[in-house]
C-alpha cells in the first residue's frame, strides 16, 4: 500500500514520497522507494522506535498498575500525533484537489469489509487445531489500508469542495485495476495486472503504472455516470478556469488593504 490516492495526469498523494513543496510528487513512487525507510505510516524514526519500546513495557506491565497507566498514556500521545498528521495530510491533499479540479471521481470503497480479519480454518484431520490462513499478512494488510485514511480523505473532500463548488462523485471500483484505459482497447484481463505497480494489457501493449491506469478508469466512469456541472460552471474532469471563491479572511484582509 504505497499512495493514498492517485489522479488519473500522474499526481502521487501520499506523505512519504510527496515533494518537498507540496502532499503530491509526479514523479513513480518505485522511484523513490530506494531511498525511503521502511514504512512507518504517519510515524517518525524516533516515534517509531518508542512505540516499541512502550508496546514490549505495556506487556510486562500488570492491570490496573500506576506503571500500566503511565505507558498506555505515553502511547496515546503518539498515536495523538499520527491522527494529527493523517488529519492534516487529507486537509491540504483535499485542498489542492477541489482548488484544481471541478470534478473529483473517489472510488467507492468498502472499508470495512476490506480490512476484516480473515476466518480461522479448522484443521479436519486435528480437531482443536487450526490451518494456515495468511492472517498475519492480512493483519498488516489492515493496518496499511486503516493507515492511508480514505475516509477521512473523503470527508475532507466535501468539506472543501462546500467553498470551492466542486463536484465530489463516488464510482464502483470493479475491474478498474485490471481494464486498459486506452479508448481504442478497453480489455478486461486480470493479467494485465502484473504486479502492484505495473500495468501491461494483454492485447494492446499498453503499459502503465497500475494506479494511474485505475485512476484514468474511475475518471471515465465517472464522465460516462452523466453530465457533472459544479457550482461554478466548470466542465466535469477539467482544471478550473475561475479564480476560487473567496473565504471570509481573505475578504477581510482585502478590505483591511483598501
């Protein structure tokens, strides 16, 4: 799980491997990869490395202990942070977007039911025992998917999109990853999806990074659902060509200049 969201012209966001100006970097996140730590999420190095510490001290602790209640507060603070950070991240990625785009496609994702913990499998031949069902992957799985804060990109979305009149249009992902979005192919394959990153169709050629190919996908669902008119005019899918609506400090400061 390498970006939190992808638009359809190449614009990474994620804080990771965003630019040193901005939330978003044009430049393949595989790129960048080589010279990044290990995924931390919205943690630091030192953060990271304190919230073991406190995880393995929070385990020789006993319940209901003063030293329990110290550790479990120490905890809180940092993941106080991170909610900060994830906070902050969706509020500047979800400005930029509604500040340049009329219309905003999102996928329509089931959070929840992607992140699920996977069933135990009983093992037949050894009743009381259980079989390997990946849940330790799945488990890391669910912490990157919880981590990124799609729901929170959304809400913040709409909420920025009430001041800039954009269009904010949720869209079925099925098969969005696995489509060619050139208009003179559009085949439908799973093979296509080489690998998390690479998109290479089966019977055009076509390669691509896989989540701007799904991002070109939800853009044209999302064209083809119907005629999208902001609340400032703008086409659906097009840069704004308007100056953004005011907000009441700005106006404020103008008459203060006047």
């Amino acid at each position: 799980m390498v970006t939190a969201a992808v638009t359809s012209d190449g614009e990474f966001f994620d804080r990771r491997h965003a630019g040193s100006d901005g939330v978003s970097s044009r430049q393949l996140p595989w790129v960048r990869q080589g010279a990044r730590q290990d995924d931390l999420g919205y943690l630091t190095p030192g953060e990271a490395e304190r919230y073991l510490r406190l995880q393995r001290q929070l385990a020789r602790t006993q319940k209901g202990s003063k030293r329990r209640k110290t550790v479990v507060a120490a905890i809180s603070e940092i993941m106080r942070r991170v909610r900060w950070r994830r906070a902050d991240f969706n509020a500047q990625a979800a400005h930029r977007l509604t500040r340049v785009y009329g219309h905003v496609v999102i996928e329509d994702l089931n959070t929840k039911g992607m992140s699920a913990a996977v069933k135990p499998k009983p093992d037949p031949d050894q009743p009381g025992r259980f079989l390997r069902n990946g849940a330790a992957a799945k488990s890391g799985l669910n912490k990157a998917i919880l981590d990124k804060g799609w729901y929170g990109l959304e809400v913040a979305l709409r909420s920025k999109a009430r001041y800039t009149g954009s269009v904010i249009h949720k869209i079925n992902p099925a098969y969005t990853s696995q489509t060619c979005p050139e208009p003179a192919c559009g085949k439908v394959d799973e093979k296509s999806r080489k690998s998390q990153a690479i998109f290479s169709c089966t019977s055009c050629g076509h390669t691509e990074h896989a989540d701007i190919v799904g991002a070109k996908n939800i853009k044209t669902k999302g064209q083809a659902a119907g005629l999208v008119v902001s609340g400032r005019g703008d086409p659906p899918g097009s840069a704004k060509r308007q100056a953004p609506r005011s907000t009441a400090r700005a106006a404020q400061a103008a008459r203060a200049a006047a």
